[in-house]
C-alpha cells in the first residue's frame, strides 16, 4: 500500500465516526481558532454531525467519540495504559506503524449527598507524521460521564453519543522526531489550546434553583521537555482542578458562583451570569455553556499571566 493511501486510511478511521446519526446542536469554543476550532464533526467520509474538532488549522473536524476517544480505548482495553495506538486498534490490517501513545484516567467529585459526578480523560501524544494529518504534541480530551450513587463508578460511563460534553487541551507538534515512549505532550507551548464542545447544547435556559455541579479542570498534563511534571500530572495519571459550582437561573438572568481548586491554585467564578441562551461568562476570562437540559455544563478559562494557566472544565448535576 503507498504511503499517501495508507496515511488517508488511517486519518480517515481515527478522524471520524462511522454511521452514527447526527447530534441535534452542537456548540463549543476555544482559546484559540487556529489550534483547535470546535462544531460538528464533517470529516469527508465519516462525519457523522456530532461533537468534532479541527486540528492545527485544518479544514475538516474529527469526531471525538468515534475517532480519537474510540482508537485509544480499544487499543487501552487490549495492551493497557501508555500503550502505542496501531491501524489495529482502528479496525484497519495489524500494520507496523506506530500511530500514537494513548492514556486513560477517570475522576468523580462529590458534594451533594451520596451523588458523584463522574468523568473520563484520554491523552493522546501522537507520533507518527502522516501527509494529510493534523499535527500535534498532545491530546486532552474530557469527558462528562454518568452519575453514580454512593460511590464514584466503576466503569465510568461516559455520556451517550448525541448527548456527549467534551473539553480538554492541545498542542502542536514539537521539533524533531517524536520517541516511541514520552510523556511529553508539549503542553509547554506558548500555543497550547484549551476547548470544549457538546452534541446537545440549551438554547433556551432553564430555571435552576441552587443547581450544584461537580466539575473538573485539565491544564498542563504530562512532563516537559527536560522530564519534569507540569502541574496537571502524568497522562494516565492526572492531577485535575476540582470542585463544586453553584447555578441559578429565572426570569432572563442568572449566575454561577463557586471555585474548582487544585493546590493552592483557584479559579472563582463569582460574577459569572448565565444567558437565555444556555451559554455563561465573566466578561473577561471564563466562558462556556450547558449541555442536555442543563445537567452537564463545560467551559474554558483564560485568565493567568500566560496559556500555561489556561484550564478547560467541565461538569455535570449533582443535586437537585
């Protein structure tokens, strides 16, 4: 198989969700466009309509649950975590190509009675460079999952295709040759990205009364370049920003207050206002929106001295 074929095999598979209906209103955002813009997936052969991302400038978005998300779980669930992803792992023929390294964390917050908010996290470092794929350093992909009861889940179970909630963060590709075996990421980079994007966003705003959401942040996973942690932990691994935030919406205002926390690290949300339209912000360094009737919410902060201290979260109802 030549190269060109073989490279727009793989990205096709990797990049897409294969016949699944499309979501009914997919919305997002972004730090920054040219990194990562978010919308309806559209790949040419796979789109599928649900949650996607464009990567590095390209012109098609990939779908997250049945491209990158669904590739590095069958390969995880086959060889464990920090394994490398194969065209195996894609559906396609057991070739030697080294497609990327894949991880796989989960998380849960509780704070309301006996109810956790649950969460997968997958992080993808690619390492081969193919003609017609985006390039990138790292892949960090949240997911909003189920509710559990009395305990965090085990398995999480992220939310269904059609009702998804993603966000998470990316960077380019560094110089040189990736190693087979790194936990660089280069979320280093002055361009690191962070996003989110859901399959079911509200448009018209609920009333919330006291509506709490246990929430999660991703910022800065892996090591850098000379193998030192970043502050967000290890793929696999992760040290997320947690905690509880507070919503109340009626009669066209409404606010969100609360902190998620990590360390001595804080990100207040106090002056946050929700709109009619489903979407919330502090004018300045937080925005986001709520997703399937307002159970799930996801958003990006932006604020700090530098994209180092860019956090994208999100989360899902916890009470009442």
């Amino acid at each position: 198989m030549k190269k060109s074929t073989l490279a727009l095999a793989i990205m096709a598979l990797v990049g897409s969700g294969a016949a699944l209906a499309a979501s009914p209103n997919v919305q997002g955002g972004t730090s920054n466009s040219s990194g990562v813009a978010v919308g309806s997936s559209n790949h040419g052969t796979f789109g599928g309509g649900n949650s996607g991302v464009a990567l590095n400038g390209a012109s098609t978005r990939i779908d997250l649950a049945g491209g990158p998300i669904n590739g590095s779980n069958n390969a995880i669930a086959a060889r464990g975590n920090g394994t490398i992803l194969t065209p195996a792992d894609m559906g396609m023929l057991p070739l030697p190509i080294n497609v990327a390294q894949v991880w796989k964390d989960t998380e849960s917050v509780n704070g309301a009675g006996s109810t956790y908010a649950n969460f997968a996290v997958n992080s993808i470092r690619q390492i081969t460079t193919l003609p017609i794929a985006p390039q990138f350093g790292g892949l960090v992909i949240g997911q909003v999952a189920t509710n559990s009861s009395g305990a965090p889940a085990s398995p999480v179970v992220p939310l269904a295709v059609g009702s998804g909630v993603y966000f998470g963060e990316w960077a380019p590709r560094a110089t040189g040759t990736p190693p087979a075996n790194s936990t660089n990421l280069n979320m280093t980079s002055a361009d690191r990205t962070v996003w989110y994007v859901g399959d079911n966003a509200v448009t018209a705003m609920p009333t919330l009364v006291n509506a709490v959401y246990g929430v999660i942040g991703i910022n800065q996973t892996g090591t850098d370049a000379a193998g030192n942690v970043l502050p967000g932990g290890l793929p696999g691994n992760q040290n997320f920003y947690t905690g509880k935030l507070t919503a109340n919406y009626g009669s066209g205002t409404g606010s969100i207050t609360g902190t998620i926390d990590r360390g001595s690290s804080s990100i207040n949300f106090a002056g946050t206002s929700i709109g009619s339209n489903g979407t919330f912000n502090n004018g300045s360094t937080i925005e986001g929106r709520f997703y399937n009737n307002a159970d799930a919410l996801a958003g990006i902060y932006t604020g700090g001295a530098s994209v180092a201290d860019h956090v994208a979260f999100g989360g899902s109802k916890i009470a009442p």
